[in-house]
C-alpha cells in the first residue's frame, strides 16, 4: 500500500467544452503534466507534477486552463502551515536539505509599499516631462570631494573611472549555467540598445558576447570561473562577489547535468563536472585580503575599470560598507534578502539576510556621517518590482539599481521557483536545448527594452512631479519620501518621517 | 633587456614601468615586497633579485616568465592564466589559487593553502610542484590540473599538512613520500604510482630539476601516491526539492 503524504498544492481545471484536443499542453509542458487519455479521447492532468509555470495556460489556443490552489487543505492553524507541515514529510522520507530558487515568498515586511512619495503642489511647481528635459543620465564610480585647478587654473576634469548609465537601472548577475544562452543574449542586447549594463553573473563571459563589451560587467566570485585576462579585459567594470541576498555566507553549486558542452566551455571545466563555488573566496579571509584582490584587478586591467564589489545585506552592513569603501573598491552593490536566486537552501533564503531598504538607508547614512560617501557609489537590489521602486531606493540613496527578477519576468517568467530543477518550460533557466530554444533572443531583447523604456517615462513622470528634473537632484533626497505604517524605529533607520509630518 | 633597481618605488609606478616599456626582458634588483608585480603581464620576461610582496604575477598571461632568486610572498600565481613562475626559495600562502594554466616551481615549501580551486580545461593544464613541503589545505577544492609536493628534506616523511584535497573533485595531487597524510577525506582516493603516472609528469619534473639543478635519479628514486577524486561530485549535498 503507498502512502502519499505529498498531495500538488495546485490543481490543473480544464474547460472540457472549450478544450480542442489539440494536445499542445501535452506537448509544451516539460513537466509531463498534461496528456491525453486515448480510451476517455480527452486530455487529462497530473497535477502532481505542476509547478505553476502557466505554460500550458498561455499557449492553450482557446483558453481552456487554469492553475487554481487545491482545495485540498490541513485543518486551519495559524502556527503549522501546509509548507512547515509538508516539508517534515519531505525531510522525513529523504534525509535531504531543502532546495529552491528565487527570491523568499515569506511574509516579511516589504518596506517599498510603505513608502510614499512626494509631489510638488503650489508653492514649489511641479516639472512637465513634456516640456522639460529631464535627466536619467548618472555616472557610477569614485567621485572626487573638491574641484581641483592645475597651474592653468584650468579644472582638473580626469576621474577615477566611471560607468555611464544612460538610465539609473542595470541588470543584475545571472550566471550562464543557471540561466540560458538565450535569456544572456537578450540581457546583454537590451543593455546595449539602452545604454545601460547587464552581468555575466559568474559563469564568465561567453565568447559570443564579446561584441558587447562596452555594456557588460563580469563578475569574479569565489569560484573564478572563466576568469582569464581577456574576460577581465572584456567588461567595462569588474564584480567582485562576496556574496548575495538570497544566500548570504553560503557558497554556491551549479550540478553536473546543467554543464553542457557550450557551459562548460564558458566555465573553463569539463563537461559534465559539477561547478562548485566555496563559501568565502578562500583567498580572502580579511577586509584587507579584500583590498589585495581589487588592487590586483586594477593593475590586471590597469586601472581603466571600476571594481565593484557585491555583498549581501546582513546585520552591521553599515560597517562592512565602510570597510569596503576604504578598501579602494568603486562601487558597492548590496543585495537584500528578497534577492533570487538559480538554486539556494530553503531555510537559508527564507531565513537569512535583511532587507534591501533598511540596508541601503544605513549604509547611506554611515558613509555620508564617516565623510566616504564620495568613494564609493551604491547600487540597490533584491527586490526592484517596478519604476516606484526604482525612485524610493534613489532616494534612499542609491546611485542605481540592479534588477533581475524583473528582467526575467520580462522574458516570460512567472516565479513558480523551481529554477533548481532546470526544466524552465519559459525557456530562461534551463539548459536544455529543446526549452530555451522557446525563448526568441530578439524578442526578448525587444521585451526588456520596453520594460526599461517604460519604468523610464514613470521615472520622468514622478520626477517631474516631484518638481525634480535630474537623477543626481533625486539621489539620497529623503525628504521626498514618507513612510506610512512604520514604527519610530523604522523610521530612525530609514531616516524619513511619517506621512502628515 | 631593461634593469631597474627598485629599492622603495611603490608598486604602481613600478608595475606602470614594466607594463608601458617597449623591453620584454627586466632584471629587477633590490625589490622590497612591492606588491602586483607582473599582475596581467603577457610576453615578458623578469628576473627578480630582493623579495616580492603578494600577488606576484597574478592573472599572469601567455609567453611569461618570473624568475624569483629569493623567497616570495602570499597570493603567488593568483589567478594565473599561462606562463611560468619559478621561485628560488619558498612561498606564502594562497599559491596559485585558481590557477588555470602555465606553471608554478617552488624550490623549498609552499606555505597554507596553495593550490585551492586550480582549474583545467582541454589544453590549459595548470601545474605547481614544491620541492619540500606545503602547508594544510594543499590543493582545497581541486577542480583540474597537477600539484608534486617532492619532500626533499623530509626523508620519506609526509611532506603535506592537515586537510590535504578537502573538496577535491578534479586534477591530481602527486606526493613523494613514504607516508600518507592520515586525514584525507573520504572523497579522495590514493594508490601507489604507475609507471604511466610518472612518465605522464616527467616532462615538468624534469624541467623543475633543470631549473634548481636538483639530481633527477634522486627525485625518481623514491615512493610516489597518486592522489584522485573519488567521484565528480564531492560534497554532493543530498538535497530534496520543494
């Protein structure tokens, strides 16, 4: 007799009178969810397989399903829910560490929604987009504290190197490996035709894109995969990553299956063999070691590109900040604990790391009161959802941000988190052939152009009616925000006031 | 062929000098722990006099060549693509971490964690051979590529500390010894070396004992282990998907 403890949290509801028999479902499905029964001559579904991709969804010709959350249900309990309950089953049958991806689902406070924004109104004239330039151009580097004359008495205008963004948003790190060749190409395509950057995320730099370089920035994590001179060479600013937002302290490994011939070659590892990234870089045990590492790129690339250095937000962030800031990085990218990820321990995403907005508001703050701010630029994510965001987290002061999750929700992704599993039916974070051959590149690229474009025009406008007309006036300016719900603490810490104040 | 005496220029007027000179051949003398030295160099050569700082030779490049008459420092070889480092003494810690090609000769003994996370693909072989001994943590992580601990002056004592080939999944790790370290983890395995095993390193033995005018029946002489993964996937976390 097998008991199965297990039971699908979704169930597949199929319109049986507007269902055609065309068993495209069946076919599209790489779960195996949907097939047709040749005695009942109807298509059935194992909803024990579904992972809520909505693949069959979109593609069924005359709209016959839908995904809807089983009835099935424990006894109400508001301290065991069916996940705490279901996976005790899980970890019971298997002896296993629970495995996911994407970003933490849990009900933590999300501080973007309880931050409001600003509009100028009769005293200080809001801007019109329409008539008004407005400026979303900003420059990412080390900046300078005081003007300095040479003996012409001419302004001394050489920098320390600096990346130009024609918009304040970049794409964040997605390795090759954990994502598709496919879901890269259209990355790399959209940052070109925007003017802004997108990153190799660290399983290097394939050697097709090349050819955008001048909009790429590689990435050398613990693992230094596929980190050669000419990949250094090839990006237009150097990641160092220490860590990230949906696995703070943890290290990182990409299974065998998922090394294909064209992976494997990027990676510089044999087929087949299993990628694994320790958790520090073993090379780093020190905040000086650390210093050591972005000088050694800086005099590989001759000091031509930024270093930026990306670390997840954990506690005393506003400390690590400032060592890294000393330590001659250019750019520090903090990544909250909302951040996604290809495959990551459960308890570790849901668990481990704080929020983006607490953490970029500190960090701010540190700099700014330590007189550093100048040495480093921040960039925010973990998570960036939309254009509103986009403008809080500048004026909480970030110099930019990253987006990922948006990105790939942009090329079709529907968040069912089961990235780990690599069969993404939306063909993004998958290495099968079959699968990411459904993601066009073109239309991808196109996709995340209109994504950007449009979080651009919002910008503008809730710019404009802030009465502001430059990113550099937004930046750090907290006086454009109140908060709304939040305690006195909460406030303290992202230095805003309350909403009516 | 360009000689600079170094004393106590800093490290990036010096490493600027090397990079922008039209010379391909430098002699450095009284080199005082200037740190990056080579860092990306490619088609050049350098003969080192004095003691390098950390990081010689890091990302290190096709058609180069570090001739160190001393000791050097901690992060030797970091991230080392192709050419060769040769040392004429001992090094720090973090030799060779991720080195992906070329090749790294210590005369006398490496210190912690040489060798970590070394990577080979196709014709990029990486290796590193130390003449005495190395520290715990030799070759952490082992993705590809060879590392020879020779203990010359051990007498067929174990020339290798604690934690030798912890996450090893890749590559070889060569010990002439008589004794093996009695801490290998479970996912390494260790025989006793084959004739083909020898004749497979015998052309970078043999240039090691060329270039510190080492005996080569002496080396050859002796007990050889071959250290191996025991599987592709070493620290295979059993994981259960949600």
């Amino acid at each position: 007799m097998i008991v199965n403890l297990i039971q699908s949290e979704y169930e597949v509801i199929r319109d049986q009178n507007r269902c055609i028999n065309c068993k495209l479902c069946e076919q599209q499905c790489s779960n195996g969810v949907n097939y047709y029964d040749k005695k009942l001559k109807a298509m059935l579904s194992d909803e024990s397989k579904c992972v809520n991709c909505h693949r069959c969804v979109a593609i069924c010709p005359t709209n016959a399903l839908k995904i809807v959350k089983s009835q099935h249900c424990f006894k109400t309990n508001s301290n065991w829910s069916h996940h705490d309950i279901t996976n005790i089953f899980r970890q019971a049958q298997t002896g296993g560490v629970l495995l996911s991806s994407m970003g933490n689902p849990k009900e933590y406070p999300v501080y973007w929604d309880k931050i409001l924004i600003n509009a100028s109104q009769v005293t200080n004239p809001s801007i019109d987009p329409l008539r008004e330039p407005m400026e979303t151009r900003t420059f990412l580097g080390k900046k300078k504290l005081d003007i300095e004359f040479d003996e012409n008495n001419n302004i001394i205008t050489k920098t320390k190197p600096q990346m130009e963004l024609k918009i304040p948003i970049m794409f964040g790190g997605m390795s090759y490996g954990s994502i598709s060749y496919n879901a890269h190409k259209s990355l790399a395509c959209a940052a070109e035709k925007l003017g802004i950057f997108y990153n190799t995320g660290e399983g290097g730099l394939h050697e097709d894109f090349y050819v955008y370089s001048e909009n790429t920035i590689v990435q050398v994590a613990s693992g230094r995969f596929g980190v050669h001179p000419n990949y250094l060479k090839a990006g237009k600013a150097i990641e160092i990553k220490m860590g990230q937002g949906a696995k703070p302290g943890i290290g990182g490994h990409l299974p065998g299956r998922k090394i294909t011939k064209e992976v494997s070659k990027t990676r510089m590892i044999p087929e087949g063999n299993a990628a694994i990234s320790p958790a520090p870089h073993h090379d780093i045990y020190s905040i000086e070691d650390l210093r050591q590492l972005v000088y050694m790129l800086k005099e590989t690339t001759n000091y031509e590109k930024p270093i930026i250095v990306k670390i997840a937000a954990v506690h005393n962030i506003g400390a690590i900040a400032s060592g890294i800031a000393r330590c001659g990085a250019d750019i520090i990218a903090i990544d909250g604990f909302r951040g996604g990820t290809g495959a990551a321990p459960l308890r570790i995403r849901d668990n481990v790391g704080i929020p983006i907005e607490l953490a970029l508001a500190s960090v701010d703050k540190r700099l700014r009161e330590e007189g550093i701010r100048n040495e480093v630029s921040l960039v925010a994510s973990g998570t960036i959802r939309s254009s509103a965001d986009v403008i809080k987290a500048l004026a909480l002061g970030a110099d930019a941000v990253y987006i990922s999750t948006s990105a790939l929700i942009a090329l079709g992704c529907h968040l069912c988190r089961s990235c780990h599993l690599g069969k993404c039916n939306w063909g993004i974070a998958t290495q099968i052939k079959s699968l990411s051959d459904r993601l066009d590149p073109k239309e991808g690229c196109e996709n995340l152009v209109n994504l950007i474009n449009a979080w651009k025009r919002e910008i503008k406008e809730m710019m404009g009616g802030m009465g502001i007309n430059s990113i550099e006036a937004l930046k750090g300016n907290r006086l454009m925000l109140r908060g709304i719900g939040l305690s006195e603490k909460e406030l303290e810490i992202l230095g805003i006031q309350h909403a009516g104040e | 062929m360009k000689k600079l005496t170094v004393n106590h220029m800093s490290f990036k007027q010096l490493n600027s000098l090397i990079r922008e000179s039209s010379d391909n051949v430098f002699e450095l003398d009284d080199v005082h722990g200037q740190r990056f030295i080579a860092a990306g160099m490619k088609n050049k050569k350098i003969t080192i006099k004095g003691i390098p700082g950390n990081a010689l030779g890091a990302c290190l490049d096709l058609g180069s060549r570090i001739y160190v008459k001393n000791d050097c420092q901690d992060a030797t070889g970091d991230t080392m693509n192709e050419g060769e480092i040769i040392i004429c003494g001992n090094c720090g810690d973090t030799a060779g971490y991720s080195m992906r090609g070329g090749k790294l000769f210590i005369k006398e003994s490496a210190g912690y964690r040489a060798g970590i996370h070394m990577k080979a693909y196709k014709n990029e072989k990486p290796s590193i051979i130390i003449g005495d001994t190395a520290g715990s943590f030799l070759g952490e992580y082992l993705a590809g590529g060879t590392i020879v601990v020779l203990g010359l002056n051990q007498n067929g004592k174990c020339p290798v500390g604690n934690f030798c080939g912890t996450g090893m999944h890749g590559g070889q790790i060569i010990l002439r010894t008589d004794e093996l370290p009695n801490d290998l983890p479970k996912q390494v395995v260790t025989r006793k070396a084959k004739k083909e095993d020898l004749e497979s390193i015998k052309e970078i033995i043999n240039q090691f004992c060329d270039e510190f005018s080492f005996d080569k029946n002496t080396i050859y002489n002796a007990n050889f282990y071959i250290l191996e993964p025991n599987s592709t996937i070493p620290y295979r976390q059993h994981y259960t998907t949600i």
